[in-house]
C-alpha cells in the first residue's frame, strides 16, 4: 500500500488563478493561508479535504479532489461613540471639557562640524 500523496499525485484540482496543480500542492498552500489567518487573529481554523471516487469507463476511477478551509476573522470594527442627552452619537465625550491644544513648532536644528 502507498501514502496517501504518492496515490494522490496524479490528482489535479484547480487554484484561484484556473490553473491545475497537484492536489497536495494546493492543499499545501490553503494550509498557509489557513496557518497565517490562526496566528493573525488567534483563533481556530479547519482544512477539509475531500476524496471522490467513482466507477468511469474502461475500469478506470474518477477522482474528484475538494480542498476547503474555514478562516477565523476577527471581531467586526467598531467605533467608540458617546450618547448626548438628546439621544445623539458623538466621537467626543460631551462630559469631558475640550482643550485648547496647539502643536509646537519642531526647533531647528544645528549642524556641527568635527575637526579631525
């Protein structure tokens, strides 16, 4: 009996661009993806691969190959909004005063020659 991959060599599946490679390869490269998409939003993600085999003609086998992953995405965006007493959304706290802040001018700065 042969692994898995040595039996599955000949099976091609279609990538994101329309070309066939190997169904291992792609399932390689979804594992990445999915690998990359765990640590980005430490979160659980699955990789399913599915196996069709059916009679064809001649005594030969169609295999069909289905690579999939399930991506964890992170919290939707959301923004911080405060409630006036009307009932409106406003991006400032209406409780706290506003200051009257002014950038300060980067000083210039000097250039000083070394003797050797």
């Amino acid at each position: 009996m042969k692994p898995m991959h040595e039996n599955l060599d000949a099976v091609r599946i279609e990538n994101e661009a329309g070309d066939l490679i190997p169904v291992m390869d792609y399932a390689g490269e979804k594992l990445a993806e999915l690998v990359s998409a765990i640590e980005t939003h430490n979160k659980a993600g699955v990789l399913t691969m599915k196996i069709s085999i059916k009679p064809s003609t001649a005594g030969a086998l169609a295999v069909k190959a289905e690579v999939a992953i399930k991506k964890p995405v992170g919290a939707p965006p959301e923004a911080l909004l405060w409630a006036t007493p009307e009932g409106n959304l406003v991006a400032d706290d209406p409780r706290q005063q506003k200051l009257n802040l002014k950038a300060i001018p980067e000083p210039a700065r000097k250039v000083v020659a070394l003797n050797k």
